[in-house]
C-alpha cells in the first residue's frame, strides 16, 4: 500500500508595511501593530512588520520585524513572503517619496501578494467621486477648490458659514471656518475667521472679503485647500458632535460596519477631533438628547446604511482594494446625515468593542484575501489606476 504524503498548507501571513526610521525600529503605532500580531496569532494567522527600507518581494522570504510579547521585544529576521500586504505607512510624506512610490507599485502589480489600502484619500477626489453617484451624492455639502477670493465669496453668500480643509490635512489641523456676519443696525457684512490651533480656535474679524482672503491665503501658501458648506450640527450641552464610522471589509469580503463612535468637540473648538480638544463619547446617549431614543436608533440605523454606501462608491472609484475606512458623518438639526471626511488609515477606536471587532475584520479579510486568486489587470487598467492614484495624492 502506498503512503501519499500530503504538504502541509502554510499559514496565512499578513505583513503590515510601514515607513523605516533612523531612531527607532520603524514608524506608526507599534501597539496597534502587537494587537495586530496577537489577534492573528488566536486565528492561526502569522502577522509581521515590514518596512520600506528592508522592502523585497523576489526572494521566498522576506525581511520583517516579528514580535515577542513574554520578551516584549521585535526581532528582525527572515520571514515567509506575505500572502497579504496591508498599507500603514502613517504619513502622506513617507508615501509620495521618491523611493517608497515604486515600492507601493510593486505591491500593487505582485502577481501572488494581496494589496490593500494603498495610499492616502485626497479629500477633493473624495468629493468627486462621492458627487458622481446618485446613491451618495446627497450625502455631500456644497463643496468646492477654494483658489480665488470671488468664489469664496460666491459661496458665502450660498451658505454663511464655510470651513476651509487642507485637501491632504489629517486630524484637523489646519481647519478654518469663516462666516458672513450682517450687522443688524447697519446691515453691512462683517467676516469671521476662526482658526484652528491645537486645543482651541483664534478668531478676528474683517470688514471686507479682500482684507479676509489676504489672512487666509497666507495660511494656504504651503498646501492646497477646499471650501465646504458648514452644516448646523446637532448640539449636546451647547457642544456640537459629529459621528465616527469604522468601516471595513468582513470574512467574505463584503463591506460591514464595526462600530460608530461619537466625538464632542471642546468647548473653543471647531472641530470634533480629539487630538483639537475633542473627546470620546456614545453617539445614542447624544443623539437621543436631541431627537429622543427612538429617532437615535433610526439615525444610528440611516449611518449605517450611508456609511456602506460611501464605502462602497470610494473604492469603486478608487479602482484600489480597500479594506477598511473611517468616516466622520454630522447629523444635523432636523436629523439629516451629512458626510465630511474618509481615513483610509484609520486611527485606533478608543471603544472596546470596536476595538475588537476591528482586529477580529482585519485578520479574517486577510484569510479571505489569502485564498483568492489574484485578479489580473489589463495594461490600460493598470495605467488608469495609477493616473487615479497620482491625482489623488
């Protein structure tokens, strides 16, 4: 009788790539990257660190950073090839450099290594994108490239109130938000610019749009910025809150949402970021101060539905592989969903159970990715995505 031995199937790998650093290892949140590496560990999943400097795919192993948590320690050694690549690189700057941009593409164009989340969103490309389906696009405030002082002022006179976002900012630095203000006893306008430093924002005022737009576009000399429609949010203790969306691809991979959270912002912000003064709160408990328990549940259920949506439209238009998202959604007064921005590199949910349910996505997408065949492009295809990718950087 004859023994037919049989191979034993490797493990699903999934190398998290992030950016080289003269100082220490490597760059991002190594606390989430050993969350990473233990949720993997419990499905049977092998996750390592891999970073730009070390990066190479033509060999049968690859250099990478494993962790052990009784030592508390990296080692960097030879590691099996990834069957998945997912994308921290924590900053813009570390993507668009020369060196790390034929890396990215060579992830991208890898005939047997799944690719996912390759670069940063463009909050501009965000918008196009999002305006072009008839599913999203009433989601979107009025939204346009602010270059001229005569289209800002075209659109304050639309809307009253605007707020100016750098299209590659994060975590919302560089926000400003203006407003017209019509004095009632002279009913001449007046402009307010509030400006947003760290915990709290600077406001001064001008009398005309010239005198305004000179402050402002001493502000944008270094980067590119858009203009939106500010939505009249709903407010919990005179403090507006928006909501946050962890959207991310499941164990058939399918989109789903892992949780929404809530951020109220500080009292002299304006905006809800926590690293601006912001901070952690239950969406239910804030909408159900405005709108009552019941309608909260029904607008929880409506963010849900929009969140999908979006989520689906952005990768769609992208022409990338996307594996999860954040995205801040408003709710206005009469309870009308607004969407305001998409991460796709989300920072780490503070809530323990979307904490949770996020590790436990990401793992089992990279088991779903591991097992399916690699989709080949055609040239024409690939030249489109990456026209795609380069203006949306």
């Amino acid at each position: 009788m004859e023994l037919l031995l049989h191979k034993k199937p490797r493990r699903p790998t999934l190398a998290i790539l992030t950016h080289s650093d003269d100082k220490r290892l490597f760059r991002g949140n190594q606390e989430n990257y050993i969350d990473l590496i233990s949720a993997g560990e419990e499905k049977g999943v092998n996750v390592y660190v891999m970073t730009t400097s070390d990066f190479k795919l033509s060999a049968k192993q690859a250099v990478g950073y494993s962790y052990n948590p009784k030592l508390r320690s990296w080692k960097k050694e030879l590691l099996p090839l990834p069957h998945v690549i997912y994308n921290r690189i924590p900053f813009r700057k570390f993507e668009q450099l020369p060196e790390v941009q034929p890396i990215l593409q060579s992830c991208s164009r890898h005939r047997k290594i799944h690719f996912f989340n390759p670069s940063f969103f463009n909050k501009w490309t965000l918008f196009e994108w999002l305006n072009k389906s008839k599913e999203t696009a009433p989601y979107i405030p009025a939204t346009q490239k602010l270059t001229t002082s005569d289209e800002l002022e075209k659109l304050l006179h639309k809307h009253s109130s605007l707020y100016l976002k750098p299209i590659r900012g994060k975590a919302g630095k560089g926000i400003m938000k203006v407003s017209q203000i019509i004095e009632k006893t002279s009913k001449v306008s007046k402009y307010q610019l509030s400006v947003q430093d760290k915990t709290r924002s600077h406001i001064s005022r001008y009398s005309s749009v010239s005198q305004l737009w000179n402050q402002i576009n001493q502000m944008m000399v270094t980067q590119d910025y858009i203009m939106q429609q500010a939505i009249t949010l709903s407010l919990y203790r005179h403090r507006p809150f928006d909501l946050r969306v962890l959207a991310q691809k499941n164990s058939k991979g399918l989109w789903s949402i892992a949780g929404i959270g809530a951020r109220l912002a500080g009292k002299m912000s304006i905006t809800t970021h926590v690293p601006r003064g912001g901070s952690i709160d239950d969406p239910a408990k804030l909408l159900a101060a405005s709108f009552g328990a019941l309608e909260s549940k029904r607008i929880l259920r409506r963010a849900k539905t929009a969140s999908l949506m979006i989520a689906k439209q952005i990768e769609k238009a992208s022409g990338s592989t996307l594996g999860e998202m954040s995205l801040d959604l408003g709710v206005d007064t009469s309870g009308q969903i607004w969407f305001f921005e998409a991460n796709s590199k989300p920072m780490k949910f503070d809530e323990p159970p979307i904490r949770k349910k996020s590790l436990d996505n990401l793992i089992n997408y990279c088991i779903y990715l591991s097992k399916q065949p690699i989709k080949k492009v055609s040239t024409s295809f690939k030249r489109k995505i990456q026209a795609k990718a380069k203006k949306a950087r």
